[in-house]
C-alpha cells in the first residue's frame, strides 16, 4: 500500500492540473485532468465506487484511464502515483532568491479566466488564489479591440462585474471573508494613448491594468508619446508587461518595443502608475536594465503572474526573484500592501 492520502479524488485531480500548469507543461494534459475534475465534481464519492465496480467509470465524459487511475487511489485513501511524481518534480520552490519577498506578496493584481483567453473558470482562479494564500486576487479579462484574445465588450464586462460579486458572496457566506476577487481589467492603449473602454465602466473597476498589444514596432518617439499618455491618465494603476518583448516560448521570440524608457517611467513616477514586473518566464518584463531605471526613478511596482490558468498564479516567484535581486524596497511593490491601502491607491478621490 501506498502513501495515504485524504484529499478526495477531485482534490487530487485538480492539484494535478495545478502542478503541470505550475511546472509549465502542455496544456492537453493540463485538460484532461481539470476536464475528469469537473465531470466527477456533481457525483458523490459512493457513486464513484459504484462506477469503479461496475467499470463504467471511464463512461464519464472527461474522464480517461490515466484520470480514472488517480480517482481509485483516492478513493481508496492513496497518494496517486502520477500526483507523488508531480509533486516531486514541480512542488518545490520554482526559485532560488525571491523567498522572502514572495512571502510578503498579499495578492496579484494581473489574471485572466476563461471569459477571455485564460483557460480556467473564474472561480477556479478565485479558490487557487486563496488555496496559495492571496488576500486578493484582481481578474483583469482583456478589452474589447483584443479579438484574439476574445476581449470583453462593455456588456460582457458589465456581465463578468455581476459575476465577480456572487463569487465573493458565495465566498463569504462559507466563511471565507478574508478573501476578495477584485474586479480589474487588462485594457489595451490605443494608438493615440487613450484606453479600450468606456471610462464609466473603468471607473467601476477596482485596479486597471493598462498594456500595449498591438503596433509593438511602433516609431520610438510615437510609441513613447503613447504611454505616456496612457500611464498620464488617472484611471490607469499599472503600466503592464512595458516592452511587450517574448524570450522564448511557444509564441516564438519577440524583440521588445523601442520607447525613451525615461520619459515613460518618469511620468509613471509622477503619476504613481506602478510599473509591472511581469513574471511569466516568456516575458521578464521589464528588461533588467529597464527595471532597475524605474527603481531609481522612484516608480512603484506591481509583481504580477499574468496567469493565464490557477498553476500560472505561483510564477509570482520570479518576479519576486527579479525583484529582491534588483534591491526593489517591499513597500514600493504595491501588492505587499493589505487590500484597503491597495485600494485606495488605485481609487483616489
């Protein structure tokens, strides 16, 4: 007999899916375990022994030899032996430094779900985040103009703000009050500076991420007149993934975007805009060069996952890796602070 095990078959399935997102594997793995979750979640744990007898466990829609392997360990009180492996190859710390910075790290201020290019429901970003510990999570789908990424219409956005608060009903009404999904959104910077979205939704939002998505080749001066015009205007909070540049990945390499990264920063100083340390490993946005110009210009910062799945929110590491090892003070990083200071930061009167 095995090592024992007491999380249940749709704990186990889920850190699974967890533990391969976090480790950076692909994705039709990654689905097939969440997949097996959400189609065994309605059914009770004797419905599922009474399939396992019979062999029609498999019959289940989502659920496949490998999953249906994971499911009758723990059922039977084991630790599966493809979750002991994960979590022996990619449980660990994914960093060397940042420790101590990362444990200081209250919330994330940059996610997405399902409702645009993520991968996951909303609640499934929401319970991960409080299962790593986060006081809050910001939800920040894209904007509109983003069609590859199906951003959201202002209705579709309206829609999700319904959503979020039920979410944070449901999550306080089963006692788990200390956490809050706030409402965000990642918002494209037009050409022109100004943002893809109507300011009366903006200003209902919690925290608004402001990025470059598109015409990353842009001229210097213009590209620079852009965001600073974007990061000028009072409804943006953070200044994300600044150069847009890819170091590797499957989304091939890409070279970073050509602005007077002094001016942009400056203005992000004078308008306490925080400038994002992206921690996706494709991206290590900003450059160190850049990082460490925005340090000694006095920026505030935000260290944000960009998590496109729940196992993408525990890249926070590296960008606390990045930022320990830049000497960036923890009280100039806006999510070590608790969540009123957060808020009203990014919501002043």
């Amino acid at each position: 007999m095995g090592e024992s095990y007491d999380g249940g078959p749709v704990a186990a399935l889920r850190r699974i899916g967890f533990l391969l997102e976090r480790g950076r594997e692909d994705t039709y793995k990654v689905r097939a375990f969440r997949g097996a979750a959400a189609a065994i979640l309605p059914l009770s744990d004797d419905e599922l022994r009474s399939r396992m007898a019979d062999g029609t466990l498999t019959d289940l829609p989502g659920v496949g030899a490998s999953s249906a392997t994971v499911i009758r360990a723990a059922l039977a009180g084991e630790l599966p032996e493809r979750l002991a492996a994960l979590e022996e190859e990619h449980g660990g710390p994914l960093t060397e430094g940042g420790h101590e910075l990362r444990a200081q790290l209250r919330g994330d201020l940059h996610s997405h779900s399902d409702w645009s290019d993520g991968g996951s429901p909303i609640e499934e970003m929401a319970f991960t985040a409080m299962e790593l510990g986060h006081e809050y999570q910001v939800l920040t789908d894209h904007s509109p103009r983003l069609r590859v990424a199906n951003g959201l219409s202002a209705d579709r956005l309206r829609r999700q703000l319904g959503v979020i608060d039920a979410v944070n009903q449901h999550l306080s009404s089963g006692g788990e009050g200390g956490f809050t999904l706030l409402k965000g959104i990642e918002v494209d910077i037009l050409d022109d500076g100004s943002l893809d979205q109507i300011d009366e939704l903006l200003d209902q939002l919690d925290v608004r991420v402001a990025s470059v998505h598109s015409k990353l080749k842009m001229d210097a001066p213009d590209m620079t007149r852009r965001m600073v015009a974007a990061v000028r205007n009072p409804r943006v909070n953070v200044l994300g993934h600044c150069t847009g540049r890819m170091v590797m990945g499957a989304r091939g390499v890409r070279q970073q975007s050509q602005f007077d990264a002094r001016a942009v920063f400056a203005a992000c100083a004078a308008s306490d805009t925080a400038v994002e340390i992206n921690s996706r490993p494709e991206r290590r946005d900003p450059p160190t060069k850049l990082l460490e110009l925005a340090r000694d210009l006095g920026c505030l910062f935000s260290i944000d996952s960009d998590a496109h799945a729940p196992g993408q929110l525990d890249f926070l590491w590296y960008g606390a890796e990045r930022a320990e090892a830049a000497g960036i003070d923890p009280d100039r990083i806006v999510n070590t602070w608790p969540r009123e200071r957060l808020l009203t930061w990014a919501n002043p009167e």
